[in-house]
C-alpha cells in the first residue's frame, strides 16, 4: 500500500486546513498517513551554512522522498500561502536529493473567505513547479466559509466540496 504524507499550511489546533488534509488522507485510504511538521526555524543562509540543515527540515524532506504521493492544504492569508508553507518549500529546496522530483502531490485549500483559497492554489502551484513534482490538479477543492463546512468530529459535510475530494484523492491514487 502506498503512505501519503499530508501538510498543513495552518499551525492552529482546530485548522480547517488540518481537518480538511485528515479527510483527504481518509477519501485517498492510505496504508499509512503521516503528517509533516512545518514548525521550522525561519530560513536563513548564514544558519544554514554554520550549522547545515536543521534536522526537523531534513525530517520533511525525507517524509517528502519516501512519501508515495503528498497533498498539502493550505489557507490563503492576504492573498497567497501562509508563511509557514513558504518557509518550509524554501528550506526543503536546500536538502539534496530532490525530493519533491516526479512526487505526485495535490493542493486543497479550506479559507473563511468565499473564494475558498484559489488565489493560494495558484500561488502554491507556481512556487512548486521548479520542484517538478507531478501535481495533479482538478477537480478543484475549494472549501469556502470554512468554519461552517465540518462537524464537530472534524468530518467535511458539504456534500459538493466532499465528492469533489473523494475524486481528487482517486485521481492522486491513481497516479502513485
């Protein structure tokens, strides 16, 4: 069976974008679901070359390598991806060995806006393709008012933002 590595671009406890990646990981029925961790020290040159690559960013970019396909959620914070998301692309494009190179990976987004995160997306997709990963797009996942979109228990109950997962993930298996 394949492992599928879920990244959150939201750091919050009750994250939509963290539920939303859980429910992704259920629809794509993994044998194994590993979560990244994007609390990372801030990128820097001078640290990286005094000390090499922090351990918690070579964790993730192993995660990444060893990963049969990954899908990241990601909010959209002022327009384009959160910071955190940011730093961690730029600290795993500094480890050796490519490990974003033919990874079949899909982005998802859950926002409280009504656009539900497609200016993210964008901005998401244009950043990984020097990565050259193979991002399987469509059918977009959009999950706008986020906050009203999942039950208590986390479960995604807008049953058109759902099926339009469930194909997304199909589609992400299919390509492993």
């Amino acid at each position: 069976m394949t492992t599928l590595l879920g990244i959150s671009g939201s750091l919050r406890a009750k994250s939509t974008n963290t539920m939303l990646m859980r429910n992704a990981a259920t629809a794509f029925g993994a044998s194994t679901f590993i979560e990244g961790d994007l609390r990372l020290p801030l990128y820097d040159g001078d640290l990286e070359e005094a000390q090499g690559i922090p351990a918690s960013v070579q964790t993730l970019a192993d995660q990444i390598k060893s990963a049969g396909a990954v899908v990241i959620s990601t909010p959209e914070y002022n327009k384009g991806i959160p910071g955190v998301l940011k730093n961690a692309l730029d600290w795993v494009s500094r480890t050796k060995g490519g490990p974003w190179t033919d990874k079949p990976v899909s982005i998802i987004s859950a926002t409280a806006g009504r656009a539900g995160g497609e200016r993210a997306q964008t901005m998401l997709v244009s950043l990984m393709m020097p990565f050259r990963p193979r991002l399987i797009v469509g059918p977009e996942v959009l999950v706008a008012a986020s906050s009203a979109q999942f039950d208590e228990a986390g479960v995604l109950t807008n049953e058109i933002n759902h099926k339009a997962l469930t194909d997304l993930m199909d589609r992400l298996k299919a390509a492993v």
